[in-house]
C-alpha cells in the first residue's frame, strides 16, 4: 500500500522546498467514476499537493452554478458517500492527501461514526463541512481527532474577532479562507481587502492559510500566494471539464491548468 501523507507532512513539505501549496476541487464520481479517477491521477501528478473530493449533494448551499452542475450530474449517475469510499479505495496508489467535502446532512444519515471509521480506514486526510459551525461539530470533531483526521471549518471575511477566534481554535490541518461571503465561483477580480485578512489570520493562527472560493487565474492564485500557504480551485477546474467535450480531453486540459498554475506559483 502506497503511503500517504498527512496535511500537515505535506504543508512542511511545501514551506521546506519554498512552495505553496495547489489544492484542487473535484466532486466524486464527476462526469463519470472512470474519467473522475483519470482526473484525479492526471492533477495528482500535474503538480497538486492536496485533493479535495466533494460529495455531490441537492441542496450545497455553498457552491455556485458550476459545482451544482457537476453535483447534479454525479447524483443522477448514483454517486453517494458508499461511491465515492469505493472510488478513492481504488485511488490508494496517490501519495497526496485527500480531503472529503460534504455537507453535514449526509454524514448524518450515512452515521456519523460510520462515516469517519470508514474514512480513517481510507487513510482520508481531512475532512470540510461547509454548514458546520464549532457550537454544533462537538460529536464530530470529537471522532475525527480520535481517529487522525483532521476536521476543516470554513472562515469567512465577515466573521467577527469571537467567531474568528473560536473556528482557528477548532480547525485542524489547516484554516480554510473563504475569498468572499457567497457561493463558490469563478470571478474577475479578488477583494481588496484579502491580503491584509490573510496576514491577520497568520498572526492569529500556526495552521497553514488557504484561500478558496473564486480563485480561476494563475494570476489570481499568485496574489493570493503572496500571503497564505495554499490555494484552492474549484469552479474553475469543473468549467473546464464542462466545456472539454471529449473524456480524453477533459483529462488532459484539467492537467494543463494544474501545471500551468504550479509554474505561475513557483515563479512567484
């Protein structure tokens, strides 16, 4: 079995070599389990240091059109939580972490503790659940330390000094910056005030930055890389596998941009 390393191993990988980190999005079984494995070896070995997995879902009250797109095309294929453990078991032979995403109803009704044995037997590193809040994540947060998987809050740029100070204290692995308070989405231009939060929260925090939400440039994922120590693609990386046409391709064009993006981010 191949070993895989840990968020943390990889984040210290990263700042020993002078890199930052690519995390990219993939939801589970998208546009199809073979190409949605394909694509995940191809990105893998594109340059990403990270994979984070979504679990498709109707109601993803975080993600914007283009995610939703992609998690409605994996639903109507059948993909669920016992789909996607099945296809990253068939994945064991990556080296990089996998990070699951899923909102916290479906963990529910899967079991929570079933959920996360299942996932620790995966060697799953991490895990994010974007309706999560720390007041309510205690039985989760609780089984996911015990079983050495590190449990990801969102924050959000709107967050007071109490709630910021609470989510870095319960997030492990790495804190997860949301760019701006909305849905998931490709856009023109990053906030103004992003820099100086990112520095404010590495002041607060030891954990690892990552900013997600909107980042679809190389450009945009340098500014950003200026400040945090990993950037998160989602919505740009599912607009071009929508638009690929051809399987092959959308496997190929999908490990054209992770390249492209780790060659922008080691220039920087």
């Amino acid at each position: 079995m191949t070993m895989k390393l840990t968020i943390s191993q990889t984040f210290a990988q990263s700042r020993i070599k002078g890199k930052k980190a690519i995390l990219p999005f993939l939801t589970s079984g998208f546009p199809d389990r073979h190409t949605f494995k394909d694509l995940m070896r191809a990105i893998s070995q594109g340059g990403a240091d990270l994979m984070e997995v979504g679990i498709p879902f109707s109601d993803p009250l975080a993600d914007g059109p283009t995610i939703q797109k992609s998690s409605q095309r994996a639903l109507s294929l059948g993909v669920n939580i016992e789909k996607t453990f099945e296809y990253i078991d068939s994945l064991n032979d990556l080296t990089s972490p996998i990070i699951l995403m899923s909102y916290f109803n479906p963990i529910y009704h899967y079991g929570i503790e079933r959920f996360v044995k299942s996932a620790r037997h995966l060697r799953i590193g991490g895990l994010i659940v974007p309706d999560l809040i720390p007041e309510e994540g205690r039985q989760l947060e609780s089984l996911c330390r015990s079983n050495q998987i590190d449990l990801i809050y969102l924050l959000s740029p709107t967050s007071g000094d109490d709630r910021t100070d609470m989510i870095l204290d319960h997030s492990k692995g790495f804190v997860y910056l949301v760019t701006v308070a909305g849905v998931t989405g490709s856009r023109n231009k990053l906030p103004d005030h992003l820099s100086s939060w990112i520095k404010l929260i590495k002041k607060k925090s030891p954990l690892p930055a990552c900013v997600g939400f909107g980042i679809s440039t190389v450009d945009q994922a340098r500014q950003v890389a200026r400040y945090a120590d990993g950037v998160i693609v989602g919505s740009a990386l599912i607009d071009i596998i929508l638009s690929a046409g051809a399987k092959k391709r959308m496997v190929e064009e999908s490990a054209k941009f992770i390249k492209h993006l780790r060659k922008g981010l080691d220039r920087e």
